[in-house]
C-alpha cells in the first residue's frame, strides 16, 4: 500500500493513548509530595491539595472543534485523492494521446515540406 491509500492518522489519539490537554493545570509538587507522604502513611489534610481547575463549556467545544477539523481535514485529503487519483491519471492518458497525435501530423507536414522544397531544389539545377 502506498501511503495514499490509507488515512494519515498523524495527531489522532487511539483508545489506549493518554492525551495531555493543553491548558489544564498539571498537580502540583504539593500533590505529589502529598502521595509520598501517604506512601510513608503520613497523613495529609485533603483540603491542603490544589483542585484541578477544569476546562469551561467553551474551551472543551474549541478542543472538540479543533480536533474535529483536524479529523475532518485528513479524511477529505485521503477521499479526494482516492477519488481524483484514477480521473487525473484519465485525464493525463488523454492530453499525452492528443498530443501525440498533434505531434505526429506536425512531424508529418514538416517532413512533406521539407521533401518538397529539396524535390524542388533538385528539379532547379
């Protein structure tokens, strides 16, 4: 397979991928240094751990957009070029016959007109 006969899936997570979001705050020191001192059975207030401020309605519907449009965009670069792919190929076939013929019959009136300008010059001396 060509790499035109698939879709690129460059930027798209699969299932298993954990995706970082740009724009959500990452924990805090104070959370890790929180999960060593439990890890030591040391116990830590949970008031004294940072909440995670979470995305608005409108940044996640900008994410979902921008993915979307990335989506969208290598699916109908993948479409178009399986669908103009055979009618170019077509089309080309086509010019290069024509020219071909266009070609030949110049070659042939060119050639006929050089035979008749030297039958003529042999005729004159």
């Amino acid at each position: 397979m060509s790499e035109f006969d698939r879709p690129h899936s460059q930027g798209v997570p699969t299932l298993t991928e954990v995706v970082d979001w740009p724009g959500l705050q990452q924990p805090s020191d104070a959370i890790h240094s929180a999960a060593a001192s439990a890890a030591t059975h040391t116990i830590v207030p949970v008031a004294a751990a940072p909440v995670l401020a979470l995305p608005s309605e409108e940044q996640l519907v900008e994410r979902v957009l921008a993915d979307l449009q990335r989506h969208i965009d290598l699916m109908l670069d993948y479409r178009l070029r399986e669908a103009l792919t055979p009618l170019l190929a077509r089309a080309a076939d086509g010019v290069i016959r024509d020219a071909r013929g266009e070609l030949a019959s110049t070659l042939r009136d060119v050639v006929a007109r050089a035979v008749a300008q030297e039958m003529a010059r042999h005729r004159n001396r």
